[in-house]
C-alpha cells in the first residue's frame, strides 16, 4: 500500500513539473522554446483548436477568424474519429483535412499531410498574428 502512494505521489509530481514547464508528461524537453507554443513534437506541431480554425477557414474561404461561417465550423462538434485522440493525433487529422480542402487530388492532398513545413499562419501565429 505505501508503495502504491509513493508511486502516485512521485506521478502527480511529474506531471505537475510537467504542466508547469509547458510540457505534457513523457515529452522530451526541448533545446529551445517552441514557436507553436504547445505538441512541438508532432508531425503537425500547434494547438489543436488553432488547427480545426484552419481548416474552417479554409472551408469558409476566407482568412478572417471571425466569419460567420468559421465560428459555425468552429462551434460543431468534433467527429468521432477525433474525439478522444491524444493532441497530435488531432492535429493530424486536422491537417489532413485541411490539405484535402486546399489540394487538389488525393495524391497532393496526402504530400500536403505529410510536409512538415506545411503550417498555416493562423497555427504559426494564432488568430491575430
């Protein structure tokens, strides 16, 4: 039984120590502070929502995160094959979308996915940058 404490103690302290430092628990420590300000280790680095608003404004057609038609985009609930998914699995999927939106073909939508330097402003930089 103590040994079980001592171990969930030694648990929620790293994870504290972690959400302090900016980091998820088990995440590497980076050498230097991350542009995207959260999942720098993704394959698609960047906060979630940031993603999702990509893609709406890519759907609406517009650039400005305020359109009518991007809040509603934004206000719809996740579907299933995102709901539950760890961060860069979301972002992920976002970005996969996102590319099947801007690219034309499924082969240019899959190169897309796959370039990591593919990361659209408003995820580089959040909505008013």
């Amino acid at each position: 039984m103590r040994r079980t404490v001592l171990i969930a103690a030694i648990v929620v302290a790293a994870c504290l120590a972690a959400a302090r430092s900016g980091r998820a628990a088990g995440q590497k420590p980076r050498g230097k502070a991350c542009a995207y300000e959260e999942n720098c280790d993704c394959p698609a680095p960047g906060i979630t929502l940031r993603w999702k608003a990509a893609y709406c404004m890519a759907t609406a057609m517009t650039d400005d995160f305020e359109n009518e038609a991007v809040q509603q985009c934004l206000a719809t609930p996740d579907p299933a094959a995102v709901r539950g998914q760890q961060a860069c699995a979301q972002n992920a999927y976002w970005k996969s979308e996102l590319c099947r939106v801007v690219r034309s073909g499924k082969k240019d939508a899959d190169a897309c996915a796959r370039d990591r330097k593919f990361i659209p402003d408003i995820v580089a930089r959040g909505a008013g940058g």
